[in-house]
C-alpha cells in the first residue's frame, strides 16, 4: 500500500504479482470495464500501476485486507521513519556550557548532534545486518553513514562538515557534545585586565593611606607597572569599565563606602507583604463562532473563534475563543496548533488585519515559521479555509439546536437559524464556559471523525501520515525562539531582585540556589547589571536572564517568583518565620566572609589600616562572638565565600623567606608586641 498524493493505493504486485487475488487477464478486464480506478499506470520494469483502494470490488478489497492486514500501519510507520529524534540532554548541554553561546549556536550545535545521533544508530544497523549476513564491509558502512548524513543535510540543513565529516564523527563518538563546539567559542586571547592587572587596580582602589581617584589609580598603576613588570594601560576608561563591572564592585565597594553602604546596594532584601487575612501551509483566520450562548444578564449572544488549519489536511490544529481577534488570541491558537503538531511550519497566510500587524511587527510571524505571507481580506487566496469553515459548519455545527447559520448571505433554507425556535428556548442556551466545552467537542468530531472529502481518511489521520521535509521537528529551543516573549525594557537587578510590568501587572523576581536562598555568588557578581528578560507568557513561574553581549544575549541565570513573607508577626507562617531567620543569617555570614576576605587582601598588599596606626572597622550589624566565630570557620576554610579576589602570584623562596608569615591582622598585631626595642631599630635602619 502507497500513497499517491492524497489518494490511498494498493500495487499491482500486490493484486496479481505476489498477491495473486487477481489473475493478470481478469485485472486487465476489470481495469477496462472500469472496475478498477488506475490512478498512475506501470510503465516497465522500476516502475508498476497504483490502484485507488477506495474503488476496489467489496470482494477484491476483502480479500486484499485479509492477505495483508497490517498494510495501513506498515505505510504510516514507512512515512514516519526518517525523522531524527530530538535530545532533551543536547539542548540542556549546551545551554549550561561555559563560556556561554549565543541562542541561535545552540539551536544549531542540538540540530547537529541529533544527526550525529541518528548516524550512530545507522552505523550500528548496518554492522549488524553485514554480521548476520555473515561479513564486515567497513567501506560500505561509512559509505551509508555519509550518504544518510548528506540526506539530513537535505532535509534539515545541519552544518556537519563534509569533507572531514569521519573526523567529526568519530570525535563526537569518543567526546561527546562538547566535540561540536567550536574551538574559539569564548577565546580569551583578548581579555585586557589578567589576574595580576586586576590585583594591582583592586589594591588602588581599596588603599585607605593614601586614598587615591579613578584618575590618580590611572597615574599610580602605570607608575607600579613598570616597577612590576606589568602591561601599561592607556587609557583611563579601560581602568573605569573594570572597577565598575558590576562583578567587580563588590569586591572594593565596603572597603571605599564602608559596610554599611555594602549591605545596603548588595546585601539581599526580603519583600514584604501588607497585614491581610483573607506543518506546508497552515491557514490562521478569525471568525463568527456559529452557535449562540446566554451571556451572564441571560441575553442570546455570539463569540468569535481563532482557527488556525492545516492546509493539507483541513485538521484544525489550534484556537481560541474569544470576542475580538487580536494579537493574543492569535498567540494562543497559534502555540496550541504547534504544540499539537510537534513541528513548525514552512508557510503561514493570514490576513492583513490589526492583530496579524501587531504580531508581525514583533517578529513573532517571523520567529514562528519560514514564511510569512499575509492576504487582503476576501481576496481568493484565503477561500481555502473559508471553504473548509463552510463544511465544518454545515457537517458538525448544523446538527447543533442553537446553530446560528451560516453565511449571512447563504441561499439554502437548510443553511439559515430557526430563529423563532432559538428564541423560545433561549432559556436553554449554554452559558460562555458551556458553549467553549461543546466547540471543543466539535473540533475533536471534525478531527478525528470527520473524512476527508478527497481521500475519505479522517482529517487528523491524514495529517499524522503526511510528512514535510521543510517542517522540521520542534524542541525546547525552537518553543523559546518562538513562543517566549521578551521584555521590552532592560531589567537591573538589584539586592530587591528583579521588578517589572507586563500588561500593566507587577511581577517580582529573584535568583535562588538548591538551599532556597538568595544565590548570593550569582546575586554579588551581577546586581546593578542589566539584563533582558525572557518569559513564558503562560507560565509564569520562571523566567529567564540573558545578558546581552558583543556576540549576542547570552544565558545568565532562571528566577522565580520572589519569595514574600508577612510583615505581621500574627499572620506570619512558620515556613515564613524560617524563611526570614535563615536569611538574616546567611546576610550576616556574607557580610562576614567580605570583610575577612577584605581583610586578608590589604594585610597581603600592606595597604591595611592597622599597618599605619589605624583600624578596620568592623560590620556593626554583627556582633563581636558572631564575627569572631565567622573568623574561626574562615580561617579553617569552612565559611563560605561568594566573592573571591584574585590570588597573588607565587613569590621565589628568597622572597618568601624575608617576609614575616602574618596571615591575620590579630597575628600581625600580636607579633609587634612582643618585639623588643632594639629589633625595631635593627628593622628601621
């Protein structure tokens, strides 16, 4: 069995070569007395006759079904075979890989690794059949490895090289994922403040004795460089983007402003709540709802529907009810109709109306398929659809009471409401919820029960059968590409994490770690930092943070809702209460560990305020055992510390051996009390 265009077929084998139900002579007669509906003729050897199996004889097509019982699902699984599985863990791979790649790589490296999946299996087949054959032809294998990979490329338009496609393949068979990246992907030839750079221009910036400008860090720093051996900067601005980098800042903001000033731009803030106690051508158009309903004030009343049909098969794939068509309703029925296909299609025509500018004007027309082509209204082009409306109406609206008719300018009796009937038993109308659950019901007939006026194959099976080299499969990427939204507007992130306004409706966000908690190395590294938001418009649960760079918006970090907690103690939960308890702590142990680190930097540089007769302020929102228990898991490596500043590089031993081995200010203090007068001399001379 095959298919001919839309028309189902039985082969000529089938019937009189290998089947045997008819004799050559008896086909030939029936095929003249027109018995038999010859739909493509043989024409010699490679080539044989297609038979129309809805014109076969009742006897002949039993006799056919009996003999071969499974040749329906046999040529649905032959239509259905060459299409490449997706890889759920390919697409989670490379969108966590570090140095992060940009949207578009993604889709593209998940796209090559799901054909270099498909040619492992194909390898690992033909192996086998050779094995069972009883011989091993390695030249043929790699040969049908190459040749499935060039018909992916057909169909899909991966970028798999080649000419060095057996390297490739054998590197993804042995790494993995990571053998798709591309070796410059994050190159960091061209970073300008290296390690040593920026331990020099932290120290600038945090020195208390002397306090130096952004400009004076400018003159200072080249003056030690070369001292250092360093590279000179030229020009001051290079010197202001780093310490300004948002993941820089916290790293000398308490030690210039204080910790106070720290805590208040960095230290994370809980949100408080006032006391309260209670597929080739997908046809989308909007039209009248054909049945009436009772609004709330019990009136007779009509709604709109966004349909949106797949061309092919006349299956409806996707809508939304609702009183006018808009750029919303269209994005609801056209996500519906892709998350029922599993594809995206090639084309789309729609009419040229407000909500179809509104979305084209977003890209969203763009993002969803190949091509876009919007139509005039009534213009021939979109009769198609309007045609199938017309037979959906007229076979599974009709049979409905409340029916309203069809067109308003329809001739047939047949085709027009009983009005007066409506009207008495308006009483009995259903209600909007009533009337969306009984559409439902009507699409699903239309769907699934409903055959094809061509083919006589139900709509929905029709389509499944179908296959479309141009639609490719969707996955998680292509949903986000396609279906999330991005915020107009860039969003800083603040300690108060992140706020903005969608449709005129606050949302507040923040990003947490496994613990529950503020993701305080994530939150240090990026607050004051802008980001563009990508969200879910029907899920709001999580949204995503993508940094927009000189090689595109790249992946930063999810948030979900900010966690909110009772302002009054009577209302508050326990969950709140140990909500709010933990954060304090972890707010105080983060305070601690800055300080600490602080503190180890500048008695390392010998810039600390204990070294020139002075002290370093402690945290006052901590208290002396506190800050002194902080210090004893610090120094045992056991606080937490979400900030690093850069190590100093490895000195030579000569060096080593002249410097005294302090490693807190407590030590240092400590040791100078026990000198003796004469060392001190000896020290200073």
């Amino acid at each position: 069995m095959e298919m001919y265009g839309k028309i189902r077929c039985v082969t000529f084998p089938e019937l009189v070569s290998r089947g045997r139900i008819l004799s050559k002579p008896n086909y030939d007669k029936k095929v003249r007395e027109g018995k038999l509906r010859v739909v493509r003729p043989g024409k010699g050897a490679g080539s044989y006759a297609l038979i129309d199996y809805t014109s076969l004889p009742t006897l002949i097509r039993e006799a056919y079904d009996r003999l071969y019982p499974n040749a329906l699902e046999e040529m649905k699984e032959q239509l259905t075979s060459n299409i490449i599985r997706s890889d759920s863990k390919a697409v989670e791979f490379y969108k966590t890989y570090r140095p992060a790649i940009s949207l578009d790589r993604q889709a593209e490296y998940v796209l090559n690794a799901e054909v270099m999946n498909e040619l492992i299996r194909v390898e690992k087949e033909t192996r086998a059949l050779h094995s069972k054959c009883g011989y091993s032809r390695k030249s043929i294998v790699w040969e049908t490895v190459q040749g499935t990979c060039e018909k992916l490329r057909e169909r899909y338009g991966h970028t798999l090289p080649a000419t060095r496609l057996r390297e490739k393949f054998n590197a993804y068979k042995k790494a993995g994922y990571i053998a798709l990246v591309n070796k410059n992907t994050g190159n960091q030839a061209a970073r300008v403040v290296v390690p040593e750079v920026a331990r020099l221009l932290l120290k600038l910036r945090r020195s208390i004795v002397p306090r130096y400008t952004e400009a004076q860090i400018f003159d200072e720093y080249n003056r030690q460089a070369v001292e250092r051996g360093l590279n000179i900067i030229k020009s001051p601005t290079t010197i202001k983007n780093y310490l300004n980098d948002p993941a820089v800042m916290p790293m000398w903001y308490a030690a210039v402003y204080g910790m106070q000033k720290w805590k208040a731009k960095y230290a994370s803030l809980m949100k408080t709540s006032l006391p309260q106690m209670r597929d080739a051508l997908w046809y989308g158009d909007g039209t009248k709802l054909n049945l009436y309903y009772k609004n709330e004030q019990g009136k007779m009343c009509t709604t709109s529907v966004y349909e949106v049909m797949d061309a092919y098969s006349e299956t409806l794939l996707g809508y939304d009810i609702s009183p006018n068509e808009n750029f919303d309703s269209q994005y609801r029925a056209y996500r519906m109709a892709v998350e029922v296909s599993g594809s995206r299609p090639y084309e789309i025509v729609t009419d040229n109306q407000g909500g179809h500018k509104k979305g084209d004007a977003a890209g969203f027309f763009q993002r969803l398929t190949i091509l876009h082509r919007p139509t005039m209204p009534y213009n021939g082009q979109s009769k198609t659809i309007e045609n199938a409306f017309y037979r959906f109406q007229a076979q599974v609206l009709h049979a409905i009471w409340h029916f309203t008719g069809q067109n308003v300018n329809t001739k047939k009796l047949n085709s027009k409401p009983n009005l007066e009937f409506i009207e008495e038993n308006a009483y009995a109308l259903p209600t909007l919820e009533e009337l969306k659950a009984i559409y439902k019901e009507c699409r699903n007939r239309w769907n699934n029960e409903e055959k094809h006026f061509a083919t006589g194959i139900p709509h929905m099976e029709m389509y499944r059968m179908s296959e479309n080299p141009g639609a490719v499969p969707v996955n998680e990427i292509d949903m986000m590409q396609m279906f999330w939204l991005c915020h107009p507007k860039a969003v800083t992130y603040t300690n108060y994490g992140l706020r903005f306004e969608i449709d005129k409706k606050q949302y507040h966000y923040d990003v947490y770690a496994t613990d529950g908690l503020r993701d305080e190395a994530w939150a240090l590294r990026n607050t004051g930092r802008e980001f563009t938001v990508m969200y879910d418009p029907m899920d709001m649960t999580r949204v995503e943070l993508w940094r927009n760079t000189a090689t595109g918006a790249k992946y930063s970090a999810t948030a979900t809702p900010k966690v909110s907690v009772s302002r009054a103690t009577q209302e508050r939960t326990p969950e709140e209460s140990g909500f709010m308890r933990r954060t304090i702590e972890r707010n105080k142990e983060t305070m601690a560990a800055i300080q600490l680190e602080g503190e180890r930097f500048d008695l390392d540089e010998r810039i600390a305020a204990e070294l020139f007769g002075l002290s370093t302020p402690k945290p006052k929102n901590l208290s002396r055992k506190k800050m002194d228990e902080c210090r004893e898991r610090y120094d045992h490596g056991k606080l937490s510390v979400p900030l690093s500043l850069p190590e100093k590089r490895k000195q030579e031993e000569t060096e080593i051996d002249n410097e005294a081995d302090y490693s807190t200010v407590g030590e240092y203090t400590k040791a100078l009390s026990n000198m003796t007068l004469d060392e001190l001399a000896l020290d200073r001379f």
